[in-house]
C-alpha cells in the first residue's frame, strides 16, 4: 500500500509519501514548502517517530525557498535524538557534490550551498537565526546521512528492500544547474532554471521497461 500526501505549499511542495504492507510502514518526505509549513513538517516527522517508522529519506529536489525553507526550519525544531532515530538519509544535491563527482577542480573553498541559508528557531539549540542548511545537519548530527549527489541512472536499495530508480536529473542537467545555482547563491541575481521535459519523460519511458535491479 502507497499512501501520498500532498500538503499546502504556497507556490511549492511538501510531499508525504508513506508505504508498507499493513503491519510495517516506512516513509519518504520530499521537499518542505515555505517557513508557512515549518510546524507541519515537524508534525509529519514526530508523527512518523511515535510509530516507531523510520524516514528512507529526506528528499530536497532544489534550493527555492519555496521548497527548502520549511524543511529547514521545520528540521530545525527537532531534536538530535529523534532524527537520528527516525531519518536514514538526505538526498541533496550539493555544488559540492556535483563538482566532485565530475571532476571540476576547484581552488577555493567556498562552495554555492554554503550560502543557502533559512530563518530557523534556536530554541534549545543555540542556532543563530540564519543558519546554513549543512551546518544544520552537522548541529543534528546526520551530516553523515547526506547523499550530495543524486543522478539519473543511480538504483538504490532501501533496508525493507525498497528499490528506487533516479530519472532526473542527468549530469548534463546538474552541471547547468550548478551554473545557476552559484550565481543565485553569491550575488542573489534572478536567475532561471527549468529542467529537459524531454528528457524527464524519455527517462521515465525508460523506467517503465527496465527493471531496477
């Protein structure tokens, strides 16, 4: 059984998706909407806590703010301890990750997801209010479950036996992503990003005719 939850957003998403054959559930949550949906998002993870049911993963698709604030400051309100518990994994793509896993060198440290910041509360945590999204994953202690590079083609393997087919992006797509997303990031230029439709729907063609593993 695949139950999906599709939560207000303002203009982004904030998606549940939860599954299991009736006596074991496990979940996905995708995106966190705007800070309007911090609370929610935090619900949605306690809930999921207090039946004991862990979080595959945490998916953020990309850095808007209409889909990364909420997740940002809904995290921020959970403690250490339940989201270690509770989350597996963080599925992000990262200019880092993108740089090192295709080889571009670069000779300074500074990379584009160091400047992603989102308003959180510091209650209890001692986190300035605009805080960077991976130093926040340090300070909750699963910086070590972030996967910083998501690519179509990659099959994953989830511990109920879960198997997962990425189909966006490709590495041509990250790369142009990564482009705009520096700019963005640094200097706060308007920049526009849309993805190869044609593209997404050829890899989902493929999906439909290929088995995961």
């Amino acid at each position: 059984m695949v139950n999906v939850y599709l939560f207000p957003a303002d203009e982004g998403d904030f998606i549940w998706v939860r599954y299991g054959n009736g006596e074991r559930f496990s979940n996905i949550v995708i995106d966190g909407g705007t800070k309007d949906s911090a609370i929610e998002y935090a619900e949605v993870i306690e809930y999921i806590d207090r039946r004991h049911e862990t979080i595959e993963a945490l998916i953020l698709t990309h850095i808007d703010y209409d889909h990364l604030q909420g997740a940002v400051e809904g995290i921020g309100r959970l403690s250490p301890e339940l989201l270690k518990r509770t989350v597996k994994r963080v599925l992000f793509n990262t200019c880092r990750g993108i740089l090192r896993e295709q080889k571009i060198n670069r000779t300074d440290r500074e990379f584009a997801e160091d400047l992603v910041k989102g308003q959180i509360p510091t209650e209890g945590y001692g986190i300035d209010d605009a805080v960077e999204f991976m130093e926040l994953l340090k300070v909750k202690g699963i910086q070590e479950r972030l996967a910083d590079y998501i690519v179509y083609g990659q099959a994953l393997q989830w511990g109920h036996g879960e198997a997962v087919r990425i189909i966006s992006l490709g590495e041509e797509e990250l790369c142009k992503f990564y482009n705009k997303w520096e700019p963005y990031c640094k200097d706060r230029k308007i920049t526009f990003y849309s993805t190869n439709i044609e593209l997404v729907e050829r890899n989902l063609n493929d999906l439909k005719t290929q088995k995961l593993f």
